[in-house]
C-alpha cells in the first residue's frame, strides 16, 4: 500500500492557517518571542496540546438512537438519507462511509450530495465511489493523503470543507435495491467565526463528467480524451 509522506502544506497545515485566521491557534512558543532579560520569573508556557481552545472538535454519526447496537441507517431503494447538518461556520475534517447492499453497482448508485451555505443547489453531486477514488464501482485497498478505501471496505476522506453559514449533506439510492446497512461518520469543528479566506473563497466541489462514447479525437490527443472522459474531476477552489 502506498503511504507517502504528509506535506507540512497538507491538510494539517490548511487547518492550522484556518485557526489562525479566525484566533483560535495557541499562542506562539516561548522561544519564538521576542526576550526580555529583565523578566526571569514568567512561568514556561504550556505546549500546545495542554492549552484551551475555542473551537469545538464533534462528531455526527449513524449511531443507533436507542441506545442498542443498530449502528447504521437503511435506505431503500429511491431513498434519500441526511448524513450530516451543522449550523453556522464550521470545517468538515473527516468523512468515514462502510456500506452493505445488495447490488454489486452500489458505489455507482449511492449518490453524495453536498450543499455549503444554504446555497440553491449541491457544490458536490457525485457517485460515493468516484468521490473516494473508486470510479470503476468496485472496491480497491489504496492509501492516499486525502482519500483512502481501507480493508473491510471502510471508505475515508480528509478533505478540509469550510463552511461560513451552515452545510448539508445527504446521500440518495439511484438504484433498484435497497442499502440494508449505511454507516457513517462525520468529524467537524465548529468556529466562533470564518475568515474571509478561505472559507467565502474556495468550496469544496466535485461533480461527475461523463462522456459516452467518447467524442472522436486526433490520434495525437489520446491522452487528453483518457482525461476527459473520468468519471469524477474535482475543482479544488471555486466561488
């Protein structure tokens, strides 16, 4: 399995620059202040896992209400399942999905839909499956900085999702089966306030493109065609 290195400009580091913005980053370590020699009697700062914090770390989960072991929700065929809503400004920081159905084309037929903002229409609409790697509608063990399909099928994401004002998220079965068992995790962070970069600049959009059959091009643009055709192309920042 490949397992690269995180980058210190990852999704770590996109969430740092976001507390920082709103105020929320633990102050600087001592070294990094300017010194004043004539005060030998401050006690040493704290490291930053000790310090308070004031955004909230939650969860939203498909845990059984009743306090039994149904962890899971059942969507029927047609049906539509909310997965998630939060009020307010926030970040989505983990998506974490396992599925049984009984259709074999179930990646394909479970469709993600993502709304930021209480806008009108979905930033993201896309299969689950293109949306976590797995475009060809089956599973594949596979290991990334962002996604990662693990064995037992347990699909994650670690896309950061900004949001100022609210975001929904539900998932529609487009098939003709039922999903007897949908499991679903959502970590996320609720903050006092957004900053106007990046969370009212850049959303996080995916929208599955098709092209069947593929339209006729020049022998010397083969490549481009096997672009053009995927069945899921993510735009990173978008109005």
């Amino acid at each position: 399995m490949l397992t690269p290195e995180i980058p210190a400009n990852g999704r770590r580091g996109f969430l740092r620059r976001v507390l920082t913005a709103t105020g929320l980053a633990a102050a600087a370590p001592q070294s990094a202040l300017p010194q004043n020699r004539t005060n030998t009697s401050s006690p040493p700062l704290l490291p930053a896992y000790a310090r308070a914090q004031t955004y909230k770390s939650l969860k939203q989960s498909s845990y059984d209400r009743t306090g039994g072991n149904g962890d899971s929700w059942r969507i029927p065929s047609g049906g539509v399942r909310e997965v998630f809503r939060a009020e307010g400004p926030g970040i989505v920081s983990h998506v974490w999905f396992t599925i049984a159905a009984q259709s074999d084309m179930h990646l394909k037929e479970l469709v993600l839909r993502a709304w930021w903002d209480d806008n009108p229409k979905p930033s993201i609409e896309t299969p689950i499956g293109d949306f976590f790697g797995l475009n060809l509608g089956s599973y594949f063990n596979y290991q990334s900085e962002y996604l990662a399909c693990s064995p037992g099928k347990s699909l994650n994401c670690y896309f950061s999702m900004p949001y100022r004002r609210g975001a929904r998220l539900n998932v529609t079965n487009e098939g003709k089966r039922d999903v007897g068992a949908f499991y679903s995790n959502i970590d996320y962070m609720t903050v006092p306030a957004c900053p106007t970069t990046p969370c009212t600049s850049t959303r996080n959009i995916a929208r599955p493109r098709h092209a069947r059959p593929s339209p006729a091009r020049p022998p010397s643009s083969i490549s481009t065609a096997a672009t053009t055709t995927s069945t899921w192309k993510p735009v990173g920042a978008a109005t």
